[in-house]
C-alpha cells in the first residue's frame, strides 16, 4: 500500500495471472502512459462532463494541465507497479468529472448506465467500481448504484472530504456501496485545514489518504503526493480486486462482510469525529485476509443503522440488511432518551429491524451471512398482569439470535425483578409487563448461540458485554426499558448499553439494568 512507511498492511499474494476481474473507474482522464500502470489502462470513449471554465468564460486555461492528475494517481494506487495494491489488475476509465474536478448528477448516472450494460452483457467478469466523487444527497445515484450492485458490480465510494455526515452525500450514502474514509499515517482521521474525511453510519471502513505516494501526470516517471477520502477508496477498491481474485465466486455482501472481518479493529484515534458520531463511526482499518485463513466455517456479521433523517413520531427509523443477510438482532438508541423500544416486522417480504421513539431515535440492525437459514419471529403481547413480558423459540431446531421488545407509552414505570436466578433465562426474551417482547429464532447447519448477560444495579455512562473468542456478537439489548437507557448498539463483537448521566432523578434511581449479548458460530460436524 502507498502510505507513510510508519502504516503497514497485508497486501500481498494474492494473484491470479488469469484475472477474472477489472475496476472500473469513474473521474477524471488519466495519463496512461506512466511506467506504473502502462498497458493496464483502458481509456473508453465514454466522457460526460460539464462545460470548462476556459470554455464559458475569459479565465486563462491554467486548470487544463491538471485533467489528468487525480486519475492517474488513483488508477496507480490501484494497480500501479510499485505503489498499486492489486498490480495485474486491469482498469477501465470513464471521464465524468472535467479538469476541474466537478461534474453532473446525470454524467454520473449515464457512466454507471454504461457500466451495468457491459455487466449484463458479460455476467461472468467480476467488476470493482471505484467512484472517488461526491455529489450532494441524490435518490437517483444511489437508485443506480443498487442496481449496478444487484446485477453482481462491488462498488467502492469516496466518503467526502467535508468533515461531516457521510449520509448526506451520494453515493457515499447508498447502502449498497462500500464507503470509504481516510487515516493519516498516525491513524487519525484525516485532517488538512478545515476539511477533512465524513464519518457516521454510512461509512463502512477506512484506509490511508494522507500524503499518499503516488503516479504523477507530469511525466512517465513523475510521482506526487495526494490526500484525500479519493485515495482512500482506491486502495480498498484495490484489496477488493484482489479478494475476488483469489475467490471469484464472492457475492458482494459476502466481500463487504469479509473486508470488515479482516480490518484492523480499534486502531483508529476517534477524538477527531464528533462525540455523538463515535459510536455509530465504524473504527475499522482496512486489510488483506491473513496468509493463513481460519479453518472452519465463519459466521460474519455487520451493524447496520438507520438513515439519519427523515424520521417523525408516526413513522419508525428502519434498518435494513442486504437481501443475501439474515437479520438477526434488532435495537434501538436515542440520543435523547425518548424512544419506545424495537421491534422485527416483514417489510417488502424481507425482515427489517424497526425502531420507535422521537425524531432522534434509530433502530439499529445486525445483518449476518447464515446460509440455508430458516428464521422466524416469537412474539409475545404485553403481559400486564405479571412482573415482566416472555416470549421464546417454539420450533425446537431453531436457536434464539436476537432479543427485541416494543411498548406503547412514553414511561411503562419501573421494572422489577424478584430474584437474581432469573436474569439467566437462556433461550427466552424477556421484557417489561407493558411491553411487547420478540424473539429471532433461526435454524441452520452448524448453527448454535449462547446468552450472555450482565447485571448492574447502579448507572453508568455505559456498561459492556463481549462475545467470547471464536463467537459472533448477533443482538444487544438491554432491560429495562425506561428512560434510565438512551439504548443498546453492537460495536464488533462488544454489546454497549449507553445511559443517561445527568438525570439527578436517574442517579438516585434503584433500578437496575440486565445488558443481554447473544453470541452465535457455526459448528458444523467434524470440526473442532
């Protein structure tokens, strides 16, 4: 990887001399013949971009020169002799960004039409898009993009470079892209001036954009630095050519959920994203698989939050998985504490995870790859006359992965609990008497899960429950329901309860909270 020499990754041994897979790459021109990536490059004829300056105005045509300088960086980046992640891959350019750097919302949506066309007509080759621009929020790019992502393209976006919300920019926003945020080489997040990488729930992973080393438009063996959330992209769209090389047969929910499985966890320094978007900012380091692979079957999952906007009192924030995940887990967090709890209800035939409350609330989903999965939900009504809800999987092959409940009323009023034993009712959920309370319980081969849970009777900021080595995190929930928890997230494989700590009326508060991970693998027969 072309970074600082004090960042190092695996990425390395992983070629395939008969590749099966190209990138794409949408942007500005490129200088094909520089030694890194001459005879890789295929210039199309494709080129959809705004008029000049120099073509509308008097201005001198001082920009002219610097056409091709982001291309040719990234396209090196990528599969560049020396600075490339993935070196026998070959790139396809499309020009939709002028000399410049801007563009149009429908030059973009015409080169990814132009994309999907020569995807349908050859279903076989594996593509990786890179889309190293940023346009404002647009419906209809990210429409495009899940199309193109559908049809079997992996697509890679830049985050932007403004220092704010990922989500409110396309097609960093689009769920069925893999967004892209940059370090510095101290693993900081990038800063230069007032900009700087997005960051929030729509951002999946990130990878160095500081200072990157990289081919220059200036001549055939020119080099220049370059920064950004663009470079960032390249070398994840570079590690992404280079896991379907070695595995062609990936579908691009399975690459996604392997690209975040093999990151490096927590090596990111997360004071330089606002407090409230830490939590939901993945701390996610892109890298190569290890050399050696684990044996035995994995069970890989993500979190997945819902969209930041658009959320009214009649309306519950919704969190989907990809149509190849199973939704097994479902909770809900607000930043106010003005939330009513969670639930998993069919929508358009597939399971979402739903979450009610204010305009602040969102529901927050965690999407598992489970082949030859059958899952169901167990609900339960509210109780109201005993101490606490029930609900538990009937069918006697199926394993409980998620916890959820739902109640109607601002405040259901203290929850009480008659004795210790029975805080560890494995197999079963449990809520408030005024709660509705729901239970995900699936079947697959090799499938089993474990209850962890963890008591505390007194507040904190936040309380943790961690899956053991070898688990998988699939829900996090916590009990009781009122406004003592602002909600329950999964980071990893860690369940995190945050509460609210400057309700005086909370801190003298003798209630108590039960934070519940349920822990998931695959054991099939024969291994260890």
């Amino acid at each position: 990887m072309a970074s600082d020499s004090s960042l190092s990754l695996s990425l390395t041994g992983l070629v395939n001399k008969d590749n099966p897979v190209e990138v794409y790459l949408l942007g500005t021109s490129i200088q094909p013949n520089h030694m890194e990536i001459k005879g890789r490059i295929n210039i199309s004829n494709f080129e959809r971009v705004p008029e000049e300056e120099w073509q509308s105005t008097s201005a001198p045509r001082t920009q002219e020169r610097n056409c091709e300088g982001h291309g040719t960086h990234l396209a090196a980046l990528v599969n560049g002799q020396s600075v490339g992640v993935a070196k026998d891959i070959n790139i396809h350019s499309l020009r939709v960004l002028n000399c410049q750097g801007k563009g149009t919302v429908s030059g973009i949506l015409m080169g990814l039409e132009f994309i999907w066309k020569k995807l349908v007509s050859n279903p076989s080759k594996r593509m990786v898009v890179l889309l190293p621009l940023v346009s404002g929020y647009s419906q209809s790019i990210n429409d495009a993009c899940k199309r193109l992502a559908r049809a079997g393209a992996v697509l890679v976006a830049a985050a932007g470079n403004f220092q704010r919300d990922a989500c409110a920019y396309s097609p960093a926003s689009s769920p069925e892209v893999i967004t892209v945020g940059a370090v510095d080489s101290q693993i900081q997040p990038l800063i230069q001036g007032t900009l700087g990488t997005n960051y929030g729930s729509c951002v999946d992973i990130f990878a160095p954009g500081k200072n990157i080393v990289s081919a220059s438009k200036d001549c055939n063996v020119c080099y220049v630095t370059q920064s950004g959330t663009s470079q960032a992209a390249a070398h994840v769209a570079g590690i992404a050519a280079l896991i379907l090389t070695a595995q062609p047969n990936l579908t691009v929910a399975e690459l996604r959920q392997r690209l975040i499985h093999y990151s490096i966890r927590n090596a990111i320094n997360d004071t330089g994203f606002p407090e409230e978007e830490r939590f939901k900012t993945p701390n996610l380091l892109a890298a190569l698989p290890p050399r050696t692979q684990e044996t035995g079957e994995q069970l890989f999952c993500r979190t997945v939050w819902s969209a930041p906007w658009n959320i009214t009192l009649a309306d519950p924030a919704v969190a989907e998985c990809d149509p190849e995940e199973e939704l097994l887990g479902c909770s809900s967090f607000s930043q106010s504490g003005k939330r009513l709890g969670e639930r998993v209800r069919i929508l358009r035939n597939r399971h979402v995870c739903l979450a009610f409350g204010d305009s602040q609330v969102s529901a927050v989903a965690r999407c598992c790859l489970l082949s030859r999965a059958n899952c169901s939900i167990q609900t339960a009504a509210p109780s109201l006359v005993g101490m606490k809800t029930y609900t538990h999987c009937l069918d006697p092959d199926q394993v409980l992965t998620g916890c959820s409940s739902h109640w109607g009323i601002d405040d259901p009023g203290v929850y009480q609990h008659s004795s210790r034993q029975q805080v560890y009712q494995h197999r079963k959920c449990m809520g408030h008497k005024k709660a509705s309370v729901h239970a995900t319980c699936c079947h697959a081969p090799g499938l089993q899960c474990a209850t962890k849970k963890y008591r505390r009777s007194s507040p904190l900021e936040k309380v943790t429950v961690s899956c053991d080595a070898g688990w998988t995190l699939t829900s996090c929930s916590a009990h009781p329901e009122t406004s003592v928890t602002l909600g329950a997230f999964p980071v990893d494989n860690t369940c995190v309860v945050k509460h609210q700590n400057t309700d005086k009326r909370v801190r003298a508060s003798k209630e108590f909270i039960i934070v519940t991970a349920i822990c998931c693998r695959i054991q099939l027969s024969g291994q260890p």
